[in-house]
C-alpha cells in the first residue's frame, strides 16, 4: 500500500450509492448547508473551512454522514479533511435530483449564502 491510500477516506463506489441514504443525509440543515457550500465554492474545502453553528465533534459526524451516503470525496491532506462534491456521480445516478434539492434550498432561504471561512 502506498502513502497516497492510507489518505483516502472509505467512501461507497457508485454502485453502492443508495437514493434513501443520500436522501436522509441531504435532510439534515447542516449538512444540506455543508453540499450547498462546496456546490457554490466549486474547490476542495477542509471541514475547517465551514462556519458551522455545531461542536468539532458533530461537525466530523456530518462529514461523514455525507461521505458515507456518497455525497462527497474527502481525503487527508496533512492534518485536514479536504471534502469535495461528488455531483457528477450523483447526477449520473440521480439525473436533476442536487439541483433540484439545492434550488428548493434557497427558495426557502434566498438570503443565505455561502457560510465558508475564507
């Protein structure tokens, strides 16, 4: 095993990625808000990054809520997390479903924009 694999973090293959676990993992407010600001950011973001109102504890489980639902790639980079939106993959298997999700999103709180810490 090379160094570059111990980084990878268990993710589920594409086959694996099931509508019911990306739907209870997009249900959540903070990670809905998690997918919507690494959809708006468009880069990689360290778990950091995010202005979160939660615990570093709850923060770390919501990340890997999403993760493990498919919803997001993250691998270590040193000490951080980096995270990144897997919407290609989703939109291969949902066709339309994370935009659609995120436009009722800000229809309900156009207000709201990215919560990212630059």
């Amino acid at each position: 095993m090379t160094t570059e694999s111990f980084a990878l973090l268990p993710e589920p293959s594409l086959a694996e990625i099931r509508l019911e676990q990306v739907l209870h993992a997009l249900a959540d407010p903070i990670r809905l808000r998690i997918v919507r600001d690494l959809h708006d950011c468009h880069v990689e973001m360290s778990c950091t990054s995010f202005d979160l109102p939660v615990t570093k504890s709850t923060t770390t489980h919501h990340f890997r809520v999403l993760r493990e639902a498919g919803l997001i790639h993250q691998h270590r980079r040193g000490t951080a997390r980096m995270s990144t939106l897997r919407h290609a993959d989703l939109a291969e298997l949902f066709p339309g479903l994370l935009d659609a999700v995120l436009a009722g999103a800000r229809r309900e709180d156009p207000a709201d924009g990215p919560t990212v810490n630059r």
